[in-house]
C-alpha cells in the first residue's frame, strides 16, 4: 500500500450485519479483510429496531474495521452509499501512520 492508509470504520445495525459483511467480501479488489466485533449504539439518533432493544435501551451493533488505501475507501463508501441507501450506516476514516504484520 504506497498511498496512506485509512482505518474505514461502519457502525453496522444488527439487522444488516450479514448483508454487510456479504458486501465486503465480495469487495476483494479494493480490501483484503476486515475486522468485526459487536457493539452498542446509544443516543437519539441510534433506531432501537426490537422490543429487546427498547428494553436494553440500545441497539445491537457490529462494529466493522478496515484499512485500505484512502481512495479506496472513498470507492467503496461510494459502492456502499448505492448498496445501501437509506439505511443510515454510520461510518468514519482516521489516517493510519503505520501498517503491518508481526510475523
């Protein structure tokens, strides 16, 4: 990767989890992987989808990671924005300063 990298987080509801991952699986040309752990969304903007989650008071969340090249990650918010129009994906790029495997 010789332009600098992003780390691309989407903050994914629990009920497009599957869908999601599908998409960036399929997404081979622009990322090698990608990292997902649960997590939970809270505040007024987070749409508490079950009566479980009205109860928890928060939604159910996968937490998604990857880093890839920043115009990269501007192509693939572009295919995502498409895929997944209306369904208020959050996301957010940092700048990663160093990138690599221990081996």
């Amino acid at each position: 990767m010789t332009e600098q990298p992003v780390c691309l987080t989407l903050i994914v509801p629990r009920q497009l989890r599957d869908e999601v991952f599908d998409y960036l699986a399929e997404r081979a040309d622009l990322i090698s992987g990608f990292s997902a752990s649960a997590g939970t969304g809270h505040g007024a903007d987070v749409r508490l989808h079950t009566a479980a989650e009205r109860v928890k008071g928060h939604a159910d969340q996968a937490i998604v990671q990857v880093i890839l090249a920043g115009s990269d990650a501007g192509r693939l918010l572009e295919g995502l924005r498409v895929s997944f129009a209306g369904t208020r994906l959050v996301y957010w790029t940092t700048p990663v300063t160093e990138f690599g495997r221990i081996d």
